[in-house]
C-alpha cells in the first residue's frame, strides 16, 4: 500500500468568529496591518453606457497567497512536516 499525505499551502486563521471567508480574512489582515481591500471607485466603463459600474474589493489572490514576508515560516512549517512524517517510516535492521 502506498499512502499520500498533504497539507494546505496557505490559508487564513478562524479570526474572531467571522463566518464569511472574505469577512474573516479582511478581519485578520486588518489586524496585522496588510492592505488587503481596494475601496469601491465609480468608472465609467465603455461595454455598460449610461450605467454604474464601480471597481474595487479584495486584491485578486491575496486570500490563496501569502505575503512574501510569511514564505519562509510557511516553508519551514512544511519541511517539518515532511522530516516529521519521513522519520515515522519503518526501517530495516
């Protein structure tokens, strides 16, 4: 038998009982300072004459990637995992 283990990359912490995904990440990036949203801006877009349309909102991949300053945490938290995981294997005397 072969087994396959995994671990999610990255993902954001349960943060005061938020239960929207993007209500709990914009509460946990808040609280470390990221500038993580956009604020809605009017634009006048060609495709919708004579309509609103506005732009703005959560940055695109901010909520499935981290912050370069967090790579090398994340990466040592998986390379333990690994060596962790290797040293449970059974060996041959």
């Amino acid at each position: 038998a072969r087994l396959s283990f995994s671990t999610p990359g990255y993902w954001t912490p349960e943060f005061k009982g938020k239960t929207n995904a993007e209500a709990n990440y914009l509460a946990w990036s808040d609280s470390l300072g990221w500038n993580s949203f956009v604020p809605w801006t009017e634009v006048k877009h060609p495709d919708f004459p004579n309509q609103k349309v506005e732009v703005g909102g959560i940055k695109p991949f901010v909520m499935v990637n981290p912050p370069f300053e967090k790579v090398g945490e994340i990466a040592k938290q998986h390379t333990d995992f690994i060596l962790k995981l290797a040293a449970m294997q059974p060996k041959l005397e």
